[in-house]
C-alpha cells in the first residue's frame, strides 16, 4: 500500500520504517528540514535498537523516503498516519495545535479518498474535530475516512512491538476505512480490536494510565514494606502470579517518566473534569509517583545525613534502559533536587548523556561506571541498565569512599553486596 507519515519523531519513524519492512512504499514527512535531512542519509535522531539498521534497509530498497513535504505525502499516499507531538500544556492539557495544522494541510492537498489516521496519543472527541478541520478545508466532492489507530510502541522494544504486538485497535466509521486497515494489518497476524473512533482513542489512554497505576500501586505498597520490614520482591511475585494481576509493571523503584505515562495521565486527568468526572484515582497515582522521587532522596539522606559537599555517582540517566530519552525522567529531578542541597554530581549513562548534557550543567559525565564511582561518597543506581547489572563489584568498592548503594531499581541482590561488605539500600527490602 501507499502510505504516508506525517511527524517523523519517535513513533512516526518507528511505525513508517516498519511499515516499509512489511513491504508496503512508506513516505515519512516532517517540518524539521535538519531531521529529514539526516534521515535520507540514514543518520538516526533516536537510538532504538534495530531501528537504523531497519531504516538503511528500507531505504535501499526504495521503499521508505523522507520529505519536508506534506503536500508530497498527501498525494502519493491513500493511507494518511498522523503522528505528531501532543505535548502537555500548562494546565495538564494536550496541545492539539499540530494535529490541527496537520489535518488542515491534508485537507487542502487532498484530490482524492484519503483515509486520515490518529496515531498520535489524543484526547477522546479528538477525530471528530479532524473530520470537522478536514470537511471544512477540503475541495468539494473529494470523500474521505477519519480513523483512531493508537500506537502500543515501548521505547526499548518498539520494533518488536510493531512486528509481534498483543493487539491493534481501529477506530473506524466506514466499512471502507475498516477493510482498508485489516488489509494493511492482516501480514501481522495479530488480534484486532474494531471499536468506533472514540473507543479507541479512550483504550489508548485508560491503558497508559492502568499501567501507571500498577506501578505507583506497588510502590505505595513499597513503602509500606520499609516501615514493617517485608520485601517488595516477594511481595510482587505473590501479587505477580495471580493471572487476573500479573507482574509486568510491579517492580518498584523511584517512579515512572518518559514522552508518555506523564502527559496521557495529566490529559485523562483533564479530559475527565472537561467531562464532568473528577478521576481522583489518577491524581492520587501521579501524587504518589512525586513522592517516590522524595522517597528515593530520604534514603540518601538518611544514609549521608549531610549530602552538602557530598560526591554521588548516578547510574542512569534515561526513564528507561534501552533508551536515550530523559523525558521526564526521575533521574533529572533527583539530581537537580541534590545539586541544590550542595551535591557534587557525577553520571554515566550508555546513550542518554549526550540528551542530558544541556539540562545538567553542573554534574560531571563519565566515561563509564567506574569512573562515575570514583571517590564518591555514595553510588546511586536511577536506570536499570543490564551494564549496570553486571558491574565489578570487588573494584567498585575499592572506587567508593563508602560502601554505599541506593538502588533504586532493585537491580542487585542485598545478602551478596552485604558479604561483600557493601552498605546495601533499596526500595521496599529494609531490614527490620
């Protein structure tokens, strides 16, 4: 099929470099001259495992390309992605302003059926204002289908998510637009969910938040652990193998960040009061992920008693390993939270140093782990990296003033760094 991208971020090039491997003639289009650039080149913007390599295939075989132009896109394609930011506005809204931009070129450079498809993360109500920017801009008598197809990418693994995905959601109103998407959809093999276009736009965002409640679940349930002496690992795996629970997304650790569980919380908070519905379950989520954050420099502080003057070796930087993105990452806060009490800083992440280097003026990057544990009082663990998993704990300790870790993913078994005579500190395994 023919189709086109319009927003070559993270989930635009993902899907449209997808897409092609699947065989189908991909067009990517962006308003970002520098990134398109680069992309024709096979140069990466993000760092995704596989992606480039993906790219660089689809490129030589012709059947991915890159333009600044929508009108370009628009009209060599059936099949119209939208994908483009939606950033949080100040008030927990989501700016909608480039979705509207975007429907509104489609509209003006559309001269035959086009089918229109959200794929950016938008507010429930959203597809009817595209149809109605859509039919107020296009020429007369050219038809068109309006559709909902939301992303389930994890940074990480997006590809593999694309390629072996638990389910795909359409929204549709036509059996046009239906068929269109099976058929587009059908060389995956995967379950497919076909609501009305505001089920769909709902399932992405009551998902995201679900999966933020599992984790601000297991970490109030974290602390609860500290004050008694129980250990969140095993109270997980009880949790974990009851099939209605399951234990992806309960391992607790300083809180979730990234582009996503952020903003879509702050948008179904938003969404729901414009409704009528005060989701106080929500809030109290996105409250009790702040608090981890502080929860997390309790520990160090009552650890330190003075973190003034003090040199803390952080490892990681990015919301997640696997990944460069320091969007709303906790490592940012917790860092700026100690510098402003006097901390010196010193950091090392496999990707996301090059990201954070503007945003952390004052720390210290390093070359790798060891020389982030140099001379510091204390070795603080924010990214569950497999690097970091695999440390050398003998020269570690020798690097260390102290003998000090706050693990704050739960990566590390306490009675191993205990025999090796490490003062060990992690989320919910205090001994009482």
């Amino acid at each position: 099929m023919n189709i086109s991208i319009i927003g070559s971020g993270y989930v635009g090039l993902v899907t449209g470099a997808c897409f092609a491997e699947l065989g189908n003639k991909v067009i990517c289009a962006d308003n970002d001259t520098e990134k398109i650039s680069d992309l024709k080149k096979g140069v990466i913007p993000i760092y995704e495992p596989g992606l480039e390599e993906l790219v660089a295939n689809n490129l030589k075989r012709k059947r991915l390309r890159f333009t600044t132009s929508i009108k370009e896109a628009v009209k060599e394609s059936e099949i119209i992605f939208i994908a483009v930011g939606t950033p949080s506005l100040g008030n927990g809204e989501a700016d909608l302003t480039g979705i509207e931009n975007v429907a509104r070129q489609i509209a003006i450079n559309m001269s035959s059926y086009r089918l229109i498809a959200e794929k950016s993360t938008v507010p429930v109500e959203t597809g009817e204002w595209v149809k109605h920017t859509i039919s107020t801009h296009v020429k007369r008598n050219v038809k068109f289908d309006v559709a909902s197809n939301p992303e389930f990418l994890r940074e990480g693994c997006a590809i593999n998510d694309f390629m072996h995905p638990d389910r795909i959601v359409i929204g549709v109103e036509s059996k046009k637009a239906r068929d269109i998407l099976l058929s587009l959809y059908k060389p995956l093999h995967a379950p497919i969910v076909i609501t009305n276009i505001k089920s769909a736009e709902l399932i992405k965002h009551a998902s995201n938040a679900f999966l933020a409640t599992k984790i601000s679940f297991i970490n109030a349930v974290s602390n609860i652990c500290d004050k008694v002496g129980a250990q969140i690992t095993e109270v997980a795996e009880g949790m974990g193998l009851d099939k209605r629970i399951g234990s992806s997304f309960l391992n607790a650790g300083v809180g979730y960040g990234g582009s996503c569980f952020p903003k879509d919380l702050d948008a179904f908070i938003t969404i729901s009061e414009k409704l009528g519905y005060n989701f106080e379950l929500l809030k109290a989520v996105k409250d009790i992920n702040e608090q981890q954050k502080a929860c997390v420099l309790g520990k160090l502080k009552d650890a330190l008693w003075i973190i003034k003057d003090k040199t803390i070796g952080v490892l990681g930087l990015s919301f997640k390993p696997s990944t460069d993105d320091i969007r709303n990452a906790p490592s940012l806060d917790i860092i700026k939270a100690l510098e402003a009490e006097g901390a010196n800083i010193k950091v090392y992440d496999p990707q996301a140093m090059a990201k954070a280097r503007s945003m952390l003026k004052n720390a210290k990057f390093c070359k790798d782990p060891y020389q982030a544990c140099k001379d510091a009082d204390c070795l603080l663990i924010v990214t569950e990296w497999d690097e970091f998993k695999e440390l050398d704990f003998t020269r570690v300790k020798k690097l260390l003033k102290r003998p000090l870790i706050i693990d704050g993913r739960n990566i590390y078994d306490p009675k191993k760094l205990s025999k090796l005579g490490f003062i060990y500190i992690g989320i919910g395994r205090s001994e009482k």
